[in-house]
C-alpha cells in the first residue's frame, strides 16, 4: 500500500519537523499513526472515553498501545519500554514528581549489593508503603527471613528478593495471585517518593527526548487548561501531527471516507458491503461467534481480522476498506474497559484468624485461638486440656480451638485439613459445640441424611430425562440467526458460550434442564428470548415464569419489543388482567394460538393448559412457594426447562453437582460499565440534596435506602421537603402486595424520581434509569448486603454514584469501618470481600437447593456441606470418594513452622492448610518448592513436617489408621 501524502507526513516528522492532516474520518487515525508516525509516540485525545477508544483502533492496525493512567507509565515511557502512550488531554496536564525528585530518590539492587533491611524498612514506610504478611497489591512489602518481598509502585509485578545476611542472592518476578516466582530479573529500579513531594511536572516533561506527538482533534479540546500555553511550547522542540476530521487549509487532505450506514437487515448485508467493497476490504470482528456468523452470510474470500474497531472507513489511497463488524450488522458498540481487572477467584480456602469460628469435621464449631507449640502426647488420650499426658514426644504446632464451657481443643497441624473456617450463610454466629457431645454427631448425620436424599432425587431426575426422548427442536434457520443478529449490542464470549450450550441442549432430544447463573444486566434475557424464539418458530409453546407481576410487565414489553418483527404471539397472564382477559389467554393458550406466556405463579394453576408446551424459563425459580416447585419438579422430566438466577453459584457447589445438574454462568459485564463512584459522607442534607438534583437534572431517578419500616414514611417526608421537585415514593416488605406492586410500577414508569425504600428493591429488576444510590446508616449493613445493593445502580454506560451515609454523632466499630473502606475501595478488596461474596454465593446454595438445605449449611457449616454432598452424588454415581487423610503418624520428628520464618500466623496457618490438603506426592512437591521460592530453605521442624505428610498420602493409598 502506498500513499504519497502520508509519505509526506511520514518525511516530515522523520525530519523533526510538525504536519498537519485533515479529513481523517473514523478510525482511520490509527492507520495513518501505524504506517506514518516514527516511534515512541504520544497520542493526545480529548477524553477518557476517546483515550480507550484509541487503545483498540491502535491494535487494530498492529501497534501495542498503553493508557496513560500514572506515574508507572510516564516512567516506562520516558525509558523507552513503551513505543505508543494514549492520554487524555487533562490526564496528560496532571501533577506528576519532577525527574530531579525521581533521580534524588532512585533505589537500584542488583545480585552482589548490599541491602540495610531495617534502614529501607523505614524508607519505604515514610513513603507510604504498607509492610504486609504477602505482597498482592502495588505499595506493598513483606520481610521473611531471608526473602524480602517488594511491589514497586511502578511496577506491573512485584519483586523477590532473596538474601544472604545483607547480600542480594537473586531477583525474580513473581505473580501476587498464587505467590509463585515468573523469571529471575539482573536488576530492580524505582523511585521512592516521600509523601508530600513536589509535584510540579507533567507528562509532557517524561516525553522521551525523540518522541513524536499525536493531536487527534484538537478543536475538541479544552484549550483553556493554565497548563496548556506551556505544554503547547514543548511541542515547537518535537514532530508534532495534528489531525482533524474536517479538511485543513495547509494541512495534507487525505482521501478519507466515512461509511454510508448499514441497515442491518440481513437479507441486505451482502448488497450493503459489496457497495463499499475495494480491492483490499477487512472486516474486524470481536470474537470467535461473529467471524462465524459473517463466514455464514458472506459467501466467498474476504479478509476477516480479530479486533474491535470503532469507526468504519474508507482510504482511497489505499483502495481499501476497513469495515468493523458491528457497524456492517448496525449493532451498538460497547466499549470495555482496557484497564486490567483484579480477576483473582475467591479462595476455596479463605483465611482463618484469631477469634474466627471454625467447623472441625470431628469436634464441630469452635473458635480459632491461636497457634501453641508443645510436645506431642505419645499416648492414646483424647487431646482436650485436662486429659493426662503420658509421655512428652517431639515438638509440635497445635491450632488451638475453643468450644463450650471454655474446653479446649489441640489439633496437630498435620490434621489441619479436618478444619476449614465456619462461613453459615446467617447474620448472627453459631453456639460453640460441646466437646466429646452428640449433638454435633446428630446434626452432621441429619445434614448427611438430607444431602444423600437430595443426591437420589437429583440422580432419579437425571435418569428420567436421560430416558425420556423428548422432540429434538430442529437446526436453526435463516429465521434464528436473522433474529440474534438483530440483537442490538456485541455478545460477550461468556453469552455466546452460554448460547451454544443452550442451543445443543435444545437440539438434543434428552429434555434440557440447565441453570444460568448472572447479575443483572449480563444477558440472561437475552438467552431465554433466542431459546422461547426457537421453539416458538418450531411450533412449540414457551412458558416464561417469573417471581412478581412487575417482573412479568417488564418480561412482557422486552419480549413484544424483540420479536416485533416476526409472528410470534406473546401474551401476559398475571392479576393485573381481568378476569374476562385471563379466560380469553387461557382459551386461546389451550389451542396453540398463543406462543409466548408471560407469568407469576398463576401460569401454575390447574386451569392452565397448553396445547403443545415446549419450553419452560423459569426467573428466580428460589422465590417460588413448595407447590409451585412440584409442579416445576413434574415437568422437569418431560420439557425443556431454562432457569435463570442472580445469584452466583459457588465453584465447589458447581463441582459437586457436576454431571447432574447443567449450570452455565455469565461472569463478564455486557459492556464498560464505569466503576459506580462511592463516597462514605456523614449524613449532611445539603449534600443529600445535591445528589438528588444532579441526578434530576440529567433525567435519571434515585434510590434512597432506609432500612427501618417504622420510621420510612417520616424519612421520605424529609426527602420530599429537602428536595420538592422530586416526586418521592415509598417501597417496604410491610406494605401490601398490590400497594408495593404500584409502588414498584410507578418507579419503573418514571412517575417518581426518587424511591424511599428498604433493601427489597428488586433484585431482578433492571431499570437503568436509576444511577444514584445513597444508603442511609450504611454502617448498619453487611458487606454482602452494600455490594449487593450497590449493585442496583450503574447498569448502563451513565456515571453512577453510591453514597454511604453515617449518623454524625455515632463512633463506628473498627469492623464496620473496614466493611465501609472496602466497599468505597471496590476494585482492590481483600479477604473481607471474599468472606461477602461467598456470603452471597451461600445464600445461592439455599436457592438453587431449597430452605431445608440452607438450614444444614448453617448447622455444619459451608466447606464440610459441600465435602457431604460431593460424597453423596459420587456415592449414587458409583464413583470413587477420595477421603481426608485420617491416619495417624508419628516419626518422631518436629512438625512446626518456626516463626522466624513465617513470622504473620494467617499465612503460617495458610501454609499448614496447603500442605495437609495434599492428597498426592506431586501435589506435596509442588508445595515444597513454592515454600523455599516464598520463604527461602525449608528449616529442619518444616521438613520434619513435609515428611509427614508425605507418610500419611502413601498410607492412604493402602487405607492404613496409623
């Protein structure tokens, strides 16, 4: 490909000096920076949102960009390890340390220097790290014996160094999610820089010494930045290109041309693109699904690339055509977030603590007191304090739990996998057991009783569906695809995963019983819309069963809307229809005219009667009564059944359930929702006021949470005399159903703009009109509860805010301190947030499995629930039980973990759980090398341990006690 004028372009700014480009149209800038522009290169862009954009058109065309987001960048920038730097102009005029302060604070080790441990200790403490038992997070380090532990501000990853007294023996990378060492490095720089350091640079004084900048639409900047004058001056010293859209007097006109719009229309799209074909045309798809569908629909050679391009366009020069996959189908383009995520999973094993309640598999609840070195009693006596001790054997690390009546409780720490830590589901902590009672034993056999009936139940319906040929519904045609090509918005992968396995239980004739799982807003409606279309195109009927009436008017509308264009007949049958109009719904649903039934519990009722049922999507199947969960256990065997849930699911319930139960879950956000922005505020009703009037203002409406009944009415008279041009509605659990129905329809119709309510706002409910939240007395609330309530906000691409207002006059717990601080700090929580998501996800397991079992799981605890009814489904499937390892062990040796080298006893016990978890030699060697790459030589106690455990994995193999 040549072109002279970007020749021209490329000429001049290889020379050093500036260029102008107008009618640069779509996303053609990224091309022209791709073939024109020497590297490094800085890219100046208007806003946040273009900066993004810019990140992936940039990758479209070859290029490696990175967003400028803080000091990290502007460093790597300056030394050359990023060849394309994205800014927003304002992010770009931010207040950065000056070079001379970063080169008066420069740290350098390298192997062979010498390192003052306790003198950099206090260096990196002064400017603001934080010394933590591991290091997960950027201002962080840990100091264990011989290894020190460092995440650089600066630094994408965090550093190991190992020493030997004061000399550095080696350096190495390491992942903070598993601990792991990556790669040996030669040498670790940064800059420590002291908290109130001068800030008196901005980026465009890292700008590397030949850097060529990019200004891509400078009229849409705000020129008027104190900073810019000064900036712009820099710039006569460098290459500079400017581009515009819009045709420049001296500036080179590119032959540049936006894309005429695409319909979308299926039967068109071939047409529409061979009238923008050129001899080099690429289309840019997203993902794996539309570079199938556009392989489907376009017959013939055409050069499809992976990438999300923006803006279509045309390059005459070129003869080509650069086309972008959503725009050729007229879909909306979402964006998402080029930021990286914090995507570490939720630990199976979450951290024990002083003074947390515990589940020992044997024992029962008790409360975890610490960590106590003693000799081993080498007789055979129960190890409660008081027993007699015969003979004193090795030393020994016991985990000292507290039960009933203050006894306590020794467990040697080679049996440590028989403890997991108590998470129940309930607000309040369980009673402690009674050591050596029968109450325990009695509530561990009712819990196994219930999970081994639950397990046959699950089994028997399995087989049942495995022997009952149902109609296979037939292989989609054009109908189908054209319908889930008009789907408005891009699919994520997780969707159109979700879509096939949908589609594959669908073509199967063994009846589908699968379970979506999903916050609001991923694209489970969306899922059910293209499986009830498929059937009702193969002439089958489709029941859609939802939990309340304003769920089924909002199921209603989304169905009639999407399927508008086909003839397919939707009907809704709740209380808010007659009693003539149901009577009419039900004749009709009987003799086939109806294909789509929308409904509460109603759609349940002995008078209702299908004339061929092919599909049943169930919505929230948890908040139906008993009855209704017959009815939905009878048909179960015999139709598809499609249900959808909110709640996650927890990995280890999904593991146990495997190969009974089909659950399929959407963990990726459908778009770039902005991080919903949360302030903990003391209650001030000026500023209350300010935050229902913006939202007013932009047209959104707000949700004002406040958790006691008795007094609502009188705090949404406040609302209402604080702020009188807001039309205020009131939402509790206490009102009657019809009147909270209204309520409910009100707020979704837009006649009120701010609704009073307790946490009943609805969890299915999606109105993403909503954006403002403000929690009053948020200090009252678990974290589970705030994040799920924050949740109900930030649904779409608008900025939400979440305020978490605290009475003035009240002194906060540290607990609610540290819930509140997690959740203003979202993106970087800890093991807090974990302990709420799985908090969640138990609440998912009462769900999915009904009350009775939430009631076990509170008695015995999570971890040993879902160990029973793994047991239980093997023990129906005939497959085998890998038991804990029960053996008793006695070599004589020392079984501890000094604390000199783990000195933080959360990690100590962490590391105790990782070793006896071991079920395999390989396993025990892979956690011995991750011990000496952590912690550095495995001292003589820890080997003594190490062996052990490895004892007790080849006595198990031959069922050996002791």
């Amino acid at each position: 490909m040549a072109s002279p004028a970007l020749e021209r372009i490329s000429m001049a700014l290889a020379q050093g000096r500036p260029a102008q480009a107008g009618g640069v149209w779509g996303s053609s800038y990224a091309l022209i920076m791709a073939e024109a522009v020497p590297r490094p290169a800085l890219l100046l862009v208007a806003t946040p949102i273009a900066a993004e954009e810019a990140i992936e058109d940039l990758r479209c065309f070859g290029l490696s960009p990175v967003l400028f987001e803080n000091l990290k960048q502007a460093e790597r920038f300056r030394s050359g390890a990023i060849e394309v730097l994205v800014a927003d102009l304002p992010s770009a005029l931010g207040e950065l340390p000056s070079i001379h302060v970063l080169k008066s604070t420069r740290l350098a080790f390298a192997p062979g220097g010498r390192v003052d441990l306790p003198k950099l200790s206090v260096q990196l403490i002064e400017a603001n790290y934080e010394r933590t038992a591991g290091v997960e997070r950027p201002g962080e380090f840990a100091v264990r014996g011989g290894i020190f532990d460092l995440f650089p501000l600066t630094n994408d990853l965090p550093v190991r160094i190992e020493l030997s007294g004061d000399e550095v023996e080696s350096l190495r990378t390491f992942d903070p999610g598993t601990q792991g060492s990556l790669e040996k490095i030669d040498r670790l720089e940064f800059s420590l820089i002291p908290e109130g350091a001068p800030r008196t640079a901005t980026l465009l004084d890292y700008l590397p010494d030949k850097a060529t900048v990019v200004l891509r639409e400078p009229s849409e900047m705000d020129l008027r930045h104190p900073k810019w004058t000064e900036a712009y001056a820099t710039f006569a010293r460098r290459p500079v290109l400017t581009l515009s859209s819009l045709p420049e007097p001296d500036a080179e006109n590119l032959k540049i041309l936006s894309l005429q719009r695409f319909t979308g229309v299926l039967a068109n799209v071939q047409r529409e693109l061979e009238a923008v074909r050129r001899p080099h045309t690429v289309v840019f798809c997203s993902n794996e699904g539309e570079e199938k569908r556009l392989r489907e629909l376009i017959p013939g050679p055409i050069e499809i690339r992976r990438g999300r391009l923006n803006h279509g366009f045309l390059f005459e020069d070129f003869q080509s055509a650069f086309i972008p996959h959503h725009e050729l189908f007229n879909r909306y383009r979402l964006r998402r977030s080029v930021r990286r995520a914090d995507t570490r999973p939720i630990d199976t094993l979450l951290e024990i603590e002083r003074g947390d309640i515990v589940v020992h598999v044997t024992h029962g609840i008790g409360r975890f007191v610490g960590i106590e070195r003693r000799a081993a009693e080498k007789s055979n006596v129960k190890p409660w304090e008081g027993g007699p001790v015969k003979k004193q054997g090795p030393m020994q690390e016991f985990m000292v739990l507290e039960y009933a009546g203050s006894a306590r409780l020794f467990v040697p720490v080679t049996n440590l996998d028989l403890v997991q830590k108590y998470v129940g589901g309930s607000e309040s902590p369980p009673p402690l057991s009674t050591l050596g009672g029968e109450a325990w034993n009695a509530a561990k056999l009712r819990a196994q009783a219930a999970v081994e009936k639950l397990a046959l139940e699950m089994i028997q319906i399995q087989a049942m569906r495995a022997m009952e040929l149902g109609a296979a519904f037939p292989a989609d045609g054009e109908w189908q695809r054209e319908f889930e090509t008009a789907f408005p918005y891009e699919e994520t992968d997780d969707q159109l995963h979700v879509a096939g396995e949908i589609s594959g239980d669908m073509h199967s004739t063994r009846p589908m019983d699968r379970l979506v799982c999903g916050d609001v807003g991923y694209g489970k409606t969306e899922l059910a819309m293209r499986a009830a279309f498929r059937a009702a195109v193969a002439n089958r009927q489709v029941a859609v069963l939802v939990p309340t009436t304003v769920l089924a008017q909002q199921h209603d509308q989304s169905f009639r809307e999407r399927m508008a264009d086909y003839p397919v007949r939707i009907e809704s049958l709740s209380r808010f229809k007659s009693k003539k109009e149901q009577k009419k719904i039900l004749k009709e649903l009987a003799e086939g005219a109806i294909d789509v039934v929308i409904g509460t519990h109603r759609l349940v009722q002995p008078d209702v009667r299908f004339k061929d049922l092919g599909l049943v999507v169930i919505d929230e199947e948890q908040r139906f009564g008993v009855e209704h969960k017959e009815f939905l256990k009878r048909i179960r065997a015999t139709v598809d059944v499609l249900t959808l849930t909110a709640t996650p699911i927890p990995r280890t319930l999904h593991m146990a359930l495997l190969g009974i139960r089909d659950i399929s879950s959407l963990t990726t956000p459908p778009q770039d929702r902005l991080a919903i922005r949360t302030e903990i505020l003391p209650y001030d009703e000026r500023r209350i006021r300010e935050a229902i009037l913006y939202e007013l203002h932009r047209g959104g409406q707000v949700y004002f949470v406040h958790n006691r009944v008795y007094n609502i009415d009188k705090i949404a008279a406040r609302i209402r005399m604080l702020v009188p041009e807001a039309r205020v509605g009131v939402g509790h659990g206490q009102m009657d159903e019809g009147e909270l129905e209204k309520e409910m329809l009100q707020f979704l119709a837009k006649e009120h703009d701010v609704l009073v309510c307790t946490t009943i706002i609805e969890s299915g409910l999606d109105i993403p009109n909503v954006n403002t939240i403000l929690i009053n007395q948020a200090d009252m609330f678990g974290l589970a509860d705030l994040h799920q309530l924050r949740g109900r906000v930030g649904r779409y691409k608008r900025q939400a805010f979440c305020y978490l207002l605290l009475p003035p006059e009240r002194e906060l717990v540290p607990q609610a301190k540290k819930r509140l601080k997690a959740i203003e700090e979202f993106s970087e929580l800890g093991a807090g947030f974990k302990i709420a998501m799985r908090d969640l996800e138990i609440r998912g397991v009462g769900n999915l499995l009904g009350r009775e079992q939430h009631g076990h799981i509170a008695a015995i605890g999570y971890d040993l629930y879902c160990r029973l009814l793994e047991k239980a489904v093997k023990k129906q499937k005939k497959q085998v039980v890998v038991e804990p390892l029960e053996t008793a062990v006695d070599l004589g040796l020392e079984t501890w973990i000094p604390e000199e080298y783990i000195p933080d006893v959360r990690t100590r016990v962490e590391v105790y759980r990782r070793l006896t978890g071991c079920r395999s030699e390989e396993t025990l060697d892979a956690a011995e090398r991750e011990l000496v790459d952590r912690f550095g030589p495995i001292p003589s106690p820890v080997e003594g341990f190490v062996r052990t455990m490895r004892v007790k994995i080849r006595a198990a193999v031959f069922d050996l006690a002791s």
